[in-house]
C-alpha cells in the first residue's frame, strides 16, 4: 500500500533530523541579524546622544535631577490660583472653538482632495491610467512635508491668522487621506462598475454609483480619525502665529510666571476636547466600520 501521507513508496518517511537541524540554523540566523542590528542601533544612538550632548549649551545628564522643577512651578501656581480655573476656561473657549473651526475646514477639504486624487491614483479605478504614477507621487509629496513648514511659508506670503493654518492642514491631509483612501479603494469590487460601464455610465457616474457607497463607511471612518490628529495639528500651528488656542498657549507661556494657572487652563481645556472628540469619533467609527462588515 502506498503510503500517501509521506511519500509515494511504500515505508517511506521524511528525515525529521535535517528537518530539526534546518530549523535550528533558521533560528540562530535570525538571532544573529537580529543582534546586529540590535548592536548598530545602539551604537548609532550612543554616538547621536554625544554630538547632541556636545553641541547642547548644557549636559544633559548633570540636568536630569531639573527636569521635574518646571512642571512643579506650573502646577504648584495653577493649584494655588485653582479657583480661577473655571474663569479662564469660559476666558479661551472661543480660541477653543477656533482652532475646532480650523481642523473641521481643513478635514473636509482635505478629505474632498484626498477622495478624488485616491480614485485618480487606483489602478483599476483611474481614468487616465498613465497619470496613477503622477497623482500617487503628488499624495507622497503632500504627505512628506509636515504642516508646520507649509505653515511658515504661509505666513511669510499670506501674514498670520487661521487661513495659513487651513491650506497647510488640507494640503497634508490630502495627502495622507489619498494614501489610506486608495487602498481602501483598490478592494472594491468591479462588477457593479463593469456593469455600469456597460450601459455607457460616465467615469465619474461609475465612481459615485459604483465606488463610493462600497468604500463610504471606511472613507468616513479614516477622516474621523484625521479630524481628531487635525484637531491637535491646528492648536500646534497656534505657536506659529495660526491663531486659534495653540497661539493663546504660546502667549501664556511667553508670560512666564504669574501667569501659570492660565497655562494649566487652556492645556486642561484642549485635553478635555480631545477626550471628548477622541470618543465621539471612535464610537461612530466603530458603528461605521461594523455596519459596513454586517
């Protein structure tokens, strides 16, 4: 009887020895490569710690034993001065706001950005075929260049104030939308635009009938995500002179001490509203992703 479970002739079995000893060499190769690296990576972070510690004014080790007085200024002032706390938070509620205007209007024309240059860049979906090469190295450039350098070219043309802030957040959340949209995208499925193809349907009527109600409960979920990172972006820009209550942080802490329990404050208060969009985000996200699975 032929013994099919390992092999066509009859008594024959496979050679569990080489099999062991192939293993064990795959092991020992891997923990090899992976001390090496291990050993360049230490190595490359030691020799950075000493040029950074050489061109620093001060050492960095004799200053570990001060890096708790600063906090410790901030908040033993906040907590003597805690009944202004409520006061100073009615105070930049509309800075608060601002900023939430800022990251709002900067998601959604980023998002719009980031869905039509997505379905350009899909291969499969694009409606100039040759062009995907063009339009995904376009969203690589956009999402390369972080917002605050956009921010500061920005205002050296515009001046300051929250519309710099808003095209250099859309501009790299076109970027980094596009990225996640397209792959969302390349799993759609073709039928329904094969179908649609076939009744002489337009590019973009294929698109919005065929594509976006597949990839729409994912797409929402992905710029739900990016609002909560535009939120922290836009008060960041603040202390570039984007306004918004990144600006009345920077002003606060240019004060110096005195001013300390506004500092504490307005930290307090943007941490809430992350908290609070953090959530709210995260629950429609989950409702969006899973009733799209059902």
């Amino acid at each position: 009887m032929v013994d099919v479970s390992f092999g066509p002739e009859r008594g024959q079995r496979p050679n569990m020895g080489d099999t062991r000893a192939a293993y064990l060499e795959m092991t020992r190769r891997k923990r090899m490569y992976g001390g090496i690296l291990l050993l360049i990576f230490i190595v490359l972070m030691a020799s950075g710690f000493r040029v950074a510690e050489e061109r620093n004014a001060g050492d960095f080790l004799p200053g570990l034993s001060q890096v708790g007085d600063f906090p410790y200024e901030v908040l033993s002032e906040a907590w003597a001065n805690r009944a202004n706390l409520p006061g100073l938070f009615v105070e930049h509620i509309p800075s608060l706001i601002e900023t939430l205007n800022i990251a709002a209007v900067a998601t959604l024309v980023g998002g719009i950005a980031a869905a039509s240059l997505s379905l350009l860049a899909t291969r499969g979906l694009a409606l100039w075929p040759r062009m995907v090469p063009v339009f995904r190295r376009t969203m690589d450039a956009l999402r390369a260049i972080p917002e605050i350098v956009i921010a500061l070219v920005l205002i050296y043309i515009l001046g300051g104030g929250p519309v710099p802030a808003v095209i250099a957040i859309a501009l790299h959340t076109g970027g980094a939308l596009g990225k996640l949209f397209s792959e969302v995208a390349e799993n759609a499925d073709l039928k329904p635009i094969e179908g649609l193809a076939s009744v002489g349907a337009t590019w973009g009527q294929r698109m919005w009938l065929g594509v976006i109600p597949q990839v729409a409960p994912n797409w929402l979920s992905y710029a739900l995500l990016r609002f909560e990172i535009n939120v922290r972006a836009s008060a960041i820009l603040g202390f570039v002179g984007e306004g918004g209550i990144g600006h009345d942080l920077k002003l606060a802490m240019q004060w110096g001490q005195g001013r300390y329990d506004k500092v504490v404050a307005i930290f307090l208060l943007l941490f809430i509203t992350i908290v609070i969009i953090d959530r709210i985000s995260d629950r429609y996200r989950t409702r969006l992703v899973k009733g799209a699975i059902q």
